[in-house]
C-alpha cells in the first residue's frame, strides 16, 4: 500500500471496503480500489473531478464522477447489480498511521487518541437501484448528507434551524387507496428537501426524493403498493449548512367520504362533484377495486372497450350512494397511457351506459353528467366502435323506486342539443313535461311523487322521437 494512504483505522468483521479517495487541502485526490488488506490499485485516471477553491489551509468542495463500469469493476453495457446501493463515509486524519478524527456521519464509538486504532461503524446508505430493475435510478438527488469545515448534518441528525420556514400542504385524509400519493412542501427558504415516510406495515422511515421542484414547492411520490391504512412522514429541509426536520404528520388512507347535506359542491382530492340543487340527505363517494366487478359478476359486456387479457376492467372505479339530485361529477385517474381516449360508464343496474365526457389530460380528470347514484367506471374506449345511428344509447331504470333516489335516464353518445319529456298516466292524463333534463325523478307537476303503477313517456330530441313505457314502484 502507498505509504500516503496507510491509516490506523479498520472497517467491521464481514466488511469489506471497496474504494478509497483521499485528497488534501481541497486539492486534486487519488482514487483507489482496494484489491486487499495491503494494497490498492489506482483508478484515478477513469474518473472526473471538480474541483472549487481549496488549497493550503482553504476550505473548498470537490465532486467526484464515477461511471458505474468503474465503480462496478468489469460491469459492461447499461445497468447496474439488482438492488444495488452504496455505503459512504468521510473521514478526517492526520498524516500517515493516523487514525479517523471526525467523520460523515458520525459514529457511535469515540476516537480515541491521534494515532489510536479506530473500527467504523455507521456509514450512509445510498440506493442505486431501489425498484431491483437492473437500471440505475433516475432523476434522484442525495440531498440528506451535508457537508461543511463546520459542522455536519444529516436528515437521521438534523440540527433543529427555526430560520428555515415552511408549509404542509396536505390533507390529513387520503381517498386513493393504492395508488400513487403525492405529497408536497413549500419552503422559500429550502435549497432542497427529503421525505421521510412509513405506512403501518413499516417499523422505520424510508427516503424519497424531489420528483419535482416548482416555485419553492417540493413534491414527493409515495408508490401506490404502499399507499393503504396510514402514513406518517415528515420533511427535511437544506439552506446551505443548515437542516431542518418538519414536525411529523399522518394521513389516513380511506378508500370512502360521506357528503353532509347543505352544500352544492363537493370535492376530494382530485376528485369533485357539484351537485344542481344543495344536497338534502348525506350521500357517500366511494373508490372501489375494478376487479370486485368479476366477484360482483357484473364485468361489462360493451364491443367499444378495449379488453386486457380477455376481461373488460376499468382503469378506476368509483361508486355514489345516496338519494342525489343531478350533478357534474369530475373523477380522477391514474393512468396516462392512451389517455385521451378514455370515456365514463354508469352502470344501472343491467348495463354499461356510455356517458359523454370531456377529458382534462394535464390534470388527469374526467368529467361528465350524472342523474343518479350507483358505480362509474372510467374506461379506455376505442370512439370508431361507439354505437352509431341514432344519438339515444340507452335507458336506465325503466322501473324505478322513487323513494330510493332512483329515476328513468336516458343516455345518449353526444348531450342532445335540445330534449323534452313528457310524462302520461295511462289515461293519457299528462302528469309532468321536463325541458332540458335527461331523465325524470317520479316527481308529477305538484311536486308529489306519483302513484305505484305504468306510465307512458314521450321523449323528443334533436335528432330522436320516440314513446315508451315505465313503472313505478315503492
């Protein structure tokens, strides 16, 4: 071993170290791997270094490039090993046969004397490869190990800094169960920020970080396959050589949300719903599983959606319960891919009903018309193979119960230009004429709710004309 790079300081029985990079004064350094106990070979000419300020008895920086074909001795080709990561620490010495005298991060164990034998035993733990894909992470920063002449600071020790300022932007209720959570931090102060999260599976808190920076808002991504019960998580926050930990905060993960009667508008998440007329009795919004619709057995049969691996699913599905006057309803989703050709279905009791919808592809929302409770699904669906001739689709609940917020629908490809019903006892008595609806509540022109028995309608559209007959029951 070069007599320059002899230090009295020694790793835990079973680690073996793999690199060594020594410099001094902030001045160009050597890169080693370390073939042995004794001796090292130098790979400093297959790296790059940037060096700024330094010199005699000068503080300054250096950052070191290391390809991964260096780092992983032999590795061709792109990748890296499965799940691999790095453990790094920094060490300050004297000059040759010295031992450590403060490091990043700290250790447990005291130093000792100058040239007292020293056994390291804590080092940062740095993921190249956390989803075990063979292809190094992208897009991610350390941002948890500072380094300064100083003092030294870490997000497992952060010194507590009352000048770095900061807001929690997010709810304490979480309505998306798994699927992927963003959470968000502003700080005007914070030069960068880590997330430390754990969901009640976990004992210890994992790190994320930024997915994306934009005025001073720092978002993380918590994975969907972890995003269910709850989530504590807390932030650390950067400013040079300061840290600071945020206070720690939860978030419950329901997959439900009951709406209080009294107001129009309802939102949550992404997700919103206004009704026409304030909300009288409560009413829930639910986000379901897509394959409780095989246990449920009721796995749309319609030729327009595309089917994945022989079974038609939603990409989301939602349901409303509750007796709910009409509304516009705006529902998220989570996957982008063929985006713009996905479309709502309501499901009535007995079929799939196509429901036109506008699309909102930078916000990943979907928004369309609704008349009644019961399950929405937000499907991919291919436009040439909706069903053509006449603009009238379908009709729900031809016999319906009034009582239980139910009422007929009628559904059509493309919202009508203009459409009137007309309703008839089957004596030819008319009851009620809507304008402008698409559906009618059993409600008659007395704002009474009409006998049990059969009627008759005439529904008028732009392009469609016709009579039918429907039921009441109670």
């Amino acid at each position: 071993m070069p007599w320059s790079q002899a230090r009295n300081h020694k790793f835990p029985a079973g680690f073996k170290p793999d690199y060594q990079f020594s410099f001094w004064n902030f001045t160009a350094g050597s890169f080693y791997r370390i073939s042995s106990s004794y001796t090292l070979v130098d790979v400093t000419g297959n790296i790059t270094q940037a060096i700024k300020a330094g010199g005699s008895e000068k503080t300054g920086s250096i950052e070191l490039r290391i390809p991964f074909s260096v780092l992983y001795d032999g590795l061709t080709g792109f990748g890296v090993p499965h799940a691999a990561e790095i453990k790094l620490l920094v060490a300050v010495t004297g000059g040759d046969g010295t031992s450590a005298k403060d490091t990043v991060p700290d250790q447990g164990s005291s130093f000792g004397g100058t040239f007292d034998e020293f056994t390291f035993d804590r080092y940062f733990v740095i993921p190249l490869d956390s989803d075990a894909d063979g292809v190094p992470d992208e897009g991610k920063y350390i941002a948890d190990i500072a380094y300064s002449t100083v003092g030294v600071l870490s997000s497992q020790s952060a010194a507590v800094s009352q000048s770095i300022g900061y807001v929690n932007f997010n709810a304490a209720e979480y309505f998306y169960r798994e699927r992927n959570m963003p959470l968000n931090i502003y700080s005007a102060d914070a030069s960068s920020a880590v997330l430390k999260w754990k969901n009640s599976a976990l004992s210890v808190y994992s790190t994320l970080y930024p997915s994306s920076v934009s005025a001073s808002t720092f978002t993380f991504i918590v994975p969907s396959e972890h995003v269910f019960d709850s989530i504590d998580y807390y932030f650390v926050l950067y400013r040079g050589t300061e840290s600071q930990n945020t206070a720690v905060y939860n978030i419950s993960v329901r997959p439900d949300i009951t709406f209080t009667p009294g107001s129009r508008e309802y939102s949550v998440g992404d997700s919103k719903i206004v009704f026409d007329v304030p909300l009288e009795d409560s009413a829930r919004l639910l986000f379901l599983d897509p394959e409780s619709l095989i246990t449920d057995n009721i796995v749309p049969s319609n030729s327009e959606i595309i089917s994945t691996a022989g079974i038609r699913l939603p990409l989301e599905l939602y349901e409303i319960t509750g007796a709910i006057p009409p509304a516009t309803v705006t529902l998220a989703y989570f996957n982008e891919e063929y985006e713009s050709a996905y479309a709502a279905y309501f499901y009535d009791g007995i079929n799939w009903v196509y429901k036109p919808s506008s699309v909102d592809t930078n916000g990943n929302k979907i928004t369309f018309s609704l008349n009644q409770p019961g399950k929405i699904g937000v499907f991919r669906i291919t436009s040439a193979s909706l069903p053509s001739g006449k603009n009238i689709s379908s009709i729900s609940k031809p016999v319906f119960n009034p009582g239980m917020g139910e009422k007929i629908e009628f559904n059509f490809i493309q919202n009508p230009s203009s459409i009137s019903i007309e309703i008839f006892d089957m004596n030819g008595r008319k009851i009620k004429k809507l304008s402008g609806e698409t559906g009618w509540n059993g409600i008659d022109g007395n704002n009474n709710v009409v006998p049990t028995g059969a009627y008759l309608y005439h529904m008028k559209t732009d392009v469609d004309d016709f009579w039918g007959t429907l039921g009441i029951w109670k």
